[in-house]
C-alpha cells in the first residue's frame, strides 16, 4: 500500500526577515517584491486590488473568504479599465470558490492572471496580520510556480532589489499621461452609471493614483471633471479655468512625489480657489501647508475605520488606505486638524482657516465601504458654489 503523496506548494511568500509561507497558487505566474499590508475589509477586494492607492503593495486580506462574488467589469477602479493598478501579489486564506453573485462575469482566478496579479492561497492570514501588526509592513517577495519549481537564487535577488515604499514615488506609475474629460457619475440600483447633464461647475482633478468612484461623486456634484497628470505645473491646471482644484489619492510616499508636486499646489492655493485632497492628496497638501509627513507601523487599511469629524462633532465609518501619514505636530498655525482617527488618534483631515482649503486622509468615496462621508464632496462643492454665488446644499 503506497502512502500518501502530498502536491508540493505552487506558491511562496518569503518575507525580509526570511520567513517563509508556503501555500498553492493563484493567478499571474512569476514573482514580485512588494511591502506587505493587510486589508481587514469584508466585501470589495476587486475594487482593492484594481485601487491604485495599493501600488507596490501585497494585500493580504484578513476576510477568509476572497473571490466567491466573482468579478465585473463595473467595480474596477482603475480609470483605464485595463490598466494595471501597481497591486504586486494578493494573499488569502480560502480556495477561491465558484462566483454565487448575479453581478459576476468571470472568476476571480482567471480575472487575476488576465491583470497580471500573483496570488497566493492556502496562508493563515490571521497570523500574517498579528505578524504585521507587531514587527510593522515587512518588504517581501511572491512567487507562483505551477511545478512548484522555485530559483531561490531569483526570488532572493528580485526582494533585495525591492527599495521599499519609504522614499519611493509610484504617483508617476499610475497617473495618467494625458489630460482627459471626465462626466461619469455614480452608480444607482437598476440603473448603473449615469452621465453629469448640463453640468454647472468645473472641477480639475490632478491624478496621482485617481480612483474612478471619486471623479464619479465629483460629477454627482454637477460638476465637469478635468483630469490631469500628477506631473502637471499650476499654469497646467489653471489653464484650463477650473473653479476647483481635486487632489486624487495615489501610492508611495508623500514626501517622494512632493518634490514636484508641492511648488504646484502651493502655486494653485495662491489663487484663492477651493482646493480638496484625499489620501495621498491629503499628506501633499499638509507638506504644500509645511507639515511633514511619516511612515506608519502598520498603516491603516480596511472598510471600518471610525473616524471623528472635530467641526461637527459627528463620528463616521470610513475607509482608509495608506501607509504615511500627516504629522499633526508639524502643522503650522493657521492649519486646523478637522478630523482624526479613532482607532489610534492619528491624523485624518486639516483645512485652512479662513480659506477653502481642506483634506481627507481617508476615503469619502468608498468602493468599497461606508457611505457616510460622502457629505464632504458636497462640502467642497459647497466652497465653489458660495464663490459663484450659487446656493449651497445640506451637507
């Protein structure tokens, strides 16, 4: 009687300590280095790993059961609908199962290696979380081999030449390269996305990593969107007459991609216009203000993060996504910390006092999460609308 013979890990995940997790693979074949994060959302992994935001990252998802609602082509959040989002590998717990959704198109298996992502399943993610949660997001290389064939040599070579996310700028990665019209709104049951008619406003968004759903709740606003290069100058942005200026989200570190975008937003603040950031967005406009911003231990990514809003003394569930942060010590006077996070008190909104000038560290839009600030697009509209005389609306 022959005993019995075990299939050989198809996948690695081998960390910079050199921990090493062995499990079966899923997705693109290859190998990538990344900085390993953990996601604690339940639904919306495909709006997660098509979100720019995640760019040079591998998400390790704490949900255990990933890819059992399948794929579609409506929840990518890529502008370019098969444009790469810079998500290096995915981990999770579970085989992935066939799609039970009415929504689903493809699986997410398939879906993964048509987008280039490596994944890695079979992990116990509760125990990579804990890892990350007490060492901080380590440096790490994936790799999916069907033979379960590795060149250890390769995998070791290709996370050394990893530099990490601290001093990187991958906004230039996943911006857009040319200047383009945007009147996309949000989507609404039985309906699917609609289109902004007869818009009243004009907004310019510069993309450093711009999720779809965020210019879809700017054109829910009224407003035309204008989407430019995060590379653009202020000549650039005011050329083209906006009456507000969008400060997307984006991956890497703040203090990277300040160094062309600071001298622009400090330039576009100049003008007196209503300015709005969000994520990255968020940390350029603290630098631009002359704060500094800090690597996190373990940053905060998820669907369920409380957060308070200090000017109306409101508490929301938010989603978050990013690895630095706003030193709020480091804000200059005149630079008021509007919202802060109530998981561990850091920074999560500034505004200018007396100018309409203001940011989010967190996501407004979701996609996925809560809905529960959406109020802040209608409070930046609201700034655009009190210069052009017009009404404001409840927020």
């Amino acid at each position: 009687m022959s005993g019995w013979q075990e299939t050989p890990p198809s996948a690695v995940l081998i960390l910079r300590d050199g921990t090493r997790l062995e499990g079966h693979g899923i997705g693109a074949i290859g190998m990538a280095a990344g900085e390993v994060c953990f996601n604690t959302a339940m639904t919306g992994y495909q709006e997660i790993l098509t979100d720019p935001s995640y760019a040079g990252q591998i998400i390790t998802f704490t949900f255990p059961h990933i890819g059992n609602v399948g794929t579609n082509d409506e929840d990518i959040e890529t502008v370019n609908m098969a444009g790469a989002s810079g998500v290096r590998g995915a981990v999770i717990k579970a085989d992935i199962t066939s799609p039970s959704n009415y929504r689903a198109a493809e699986k997410l298996d398939a879906w993964l290696k048509k987008r280039g992502i490596i994944g890695i399943a079979g992990l116990d993610t509760r125990a990579l979380t804990a890892l990350i949660r007490e060492n901080g997001m380590a440096d790490a290389v994936i790799a999916h081999a069907p033979d379960g064939k590795f060149d250890e040599a390769a995998l070791q070579a290709e996370l050394d030449a990893f530099p990490g996310l601290e001093g990187l700028d991958l906004a230039k990665e996943v911006s857009t390269t040319q200047t383009y019209r945007w009147d996309e709104t949000r989507w609404r049951w039985g309906e699917g996305y609609g289109t902004v008619e007869n818009p009243e406003f004009h907004i310019v968004a510069m993309d450093f990593g711009a999720k779809r759903n965020i210019l879809r709740c700017i054109a829910d606003q009224g407003a035309r969107v204008t989407v430019v290069p995060a590379t653009a100058s202020a000549e650039d942005v005011l050329a083209h007459n906006p009456d507000g200026i969008f400060l997307s989200n984006g991956p890497g570190d703040p203090a990277a991609t300040g160094e062309y975008a600071v001298p622009t937003i400090r330039a576009l603040m100049e003008t007196g216009k209503p300015v709005f950031g969000i994520c990255l967005g968020h940390q350029l406009l603290g630098l631009a203000l002359g704060g500094k911003t800090q690597k996190m231990h373990q940053g905060h990514h998820g669907a369920n993060h409380p957060v308070k809003d200090l000017t109306t003394g409101k508490v929301e569930i938010t989603s978050m996504n990013h690895g630095f942060a706003v030193d709020r010590d480091s804000l200059p006077a005149g630079v008021v910390e509007t919202h802060v996070s109530l998981f561990d008190g850091s920074n999560a909104g500034l505004a200018v006092e007396g100018k309409p000038i203001f940011s989010v560290q967190y996501h407004p839009e979701a996609s996925p999460g809560p809905h529960d600030a959406h109020y802040l697009f209608t409070r930046f509209l609201n700034h655009v609308r009190e210069q052009k005389g017009v009404a404001a609306e409840a927020e």
